[in-house]
C-alpha cells in the first residue's frame, strides 16, 4: 500500500470516528450547544486540527452529521420504490417527500435545530440542505398538471417543516407524532387539491 493510499484510508477512518462520536454525545446532550468541537476530537480519539481540516468548522461537522443521517432517505429519493423514489406519482410522492422530511425532524430534532440556526448572517434559504429539498419538491411539483408556481409552492411546503416550528408544536404543542403527520398530509393533500386557480386578480 503507498503512502498516499494509507493517508486515504486513515482520513476516511478519522471522518467516520468523527461522526459517530459527534452522534453519540449530540443524542446524550440536552442541546447541541453543549456540544464543542473539543468534545468531539475528544470522544473520536483524534486532535482537534485533523477535526477543523475535515470539517472546517461547528457548522460544518453539523452538517456532515445532518447529512449522515439523511442517507438513506437520500438513497430512497433518487433510486428507491415508491412512495419516495422517481417513479411514484407526483401528488404522491411530494406527500411522501414531505411526511420523510418531518419524520427526520421529528427523529433528529436537536441536529436539525442547530444545523438550520447555524447559518449566522447568511440566508437559511441558501443552504445546502434546503436548497436541495427545494429543488427536488420544485422539480416534482413542476409535474402536476395545471399547479402554478411551482417554486413558491415548493418554499411553502417546506415550511411546513422547518424544525423550530416541528419542535413548538411537538415539544411546546406536545401534539403526537402521527397527529402530527395527519395534519401535514392534510395541508399537503390542500394545496395539491386539483381545480381552478386564478390567472389574474378577482374582478369585483
């Protein structure tokens, strides 16, 4: 093996001790700001410099772990059977799309808090991760017959989903999860409903 090779295969064994160290201790921490990265390279058995160079920095490890956990949805989404993978009906699968994403919230509540009130002064609306879902339900809500303005839409039903509003009404609200899930299909199934929708302003 060259040296090359095994600096590869140590990096890639660092990043995944990373992850699953920050997994473990953001599960145990009643809020991921408890969470520091010293806590992290600690955990992982790795220093705090080969941390910051996988990463760059906290809102970088957040998402990388985000984004671990959201795997196998993602997998789902791009190759799977429906109701979330490309071959599923339209209406269908953005009410699918939609009850993943606020599962994942509900599953991953405390991640995904911290990760969409890291962006800092930036726009949480440019985001990786919300730029990506917002794509996908645009493209899949682009092929509904006669549904305008597929991108307001789209900003729209995510939300729906955001995590503060998912844990107020969750945590705060203490409605249960498949309430929950009801009522977004519900809300969903709304502004999907099939029928006339004004071209231009209502004439008095």
């Amino acid at each position: 093996m060259s040296e090359r090779q095994s600096s590869r295969k140590d990096a890639i064994r660092n990043r995944e001790a990373v992850l699953a160290a920050a997994d473990a201790l953001f599960s145990r921490r009643a809020s991921p700001e408890d969470v520091t990265m010293a806590d992290v390279a600690a955990a992982a058995g790795v220093g705090k410099g080969t941390l910051f160079r996988a990463f760059g920095d906290r809102a970088g490890l957040l998402r990388a772990l985000y984004e671990a956990r959201l795997e196998p949805i993602g997998r789902a989404v791009e190759t799977g059977p429906p109701p979330l993978g490309p071959a599923t009906p339209p209406r269908d699968r953005v009410r699918a799309l939609l009850d993943a994403l606020l599962c994942f919230k509900l599953d991953n509540g405390r991640l995904a808090l911290a990760l969409e009130g890291s962006a800092g002064g930036s726009s949480p609306y440019r985001a990786d991760h919300y730029e990506r879902w917002h794509g996908l339900l645009r493209a899949v809500l682009e092929q509904i017959p006669g549904l305008a303005d597929s991108d307001f839409t789209a900003h729209a039903l995510l939300a729906a989903t955001r995590a503060d509003l998912v844990e107020h009404l969750a945590g705060e609200g203490g409605i249960p999860r498949e309430r929950l899930r009801e009522q977004l299909a519900s809300f969903v199934a709304k502004v999907l409903a099939p029928g006339p929708r004004p071209d231009g302003p209502v004439e008095e």
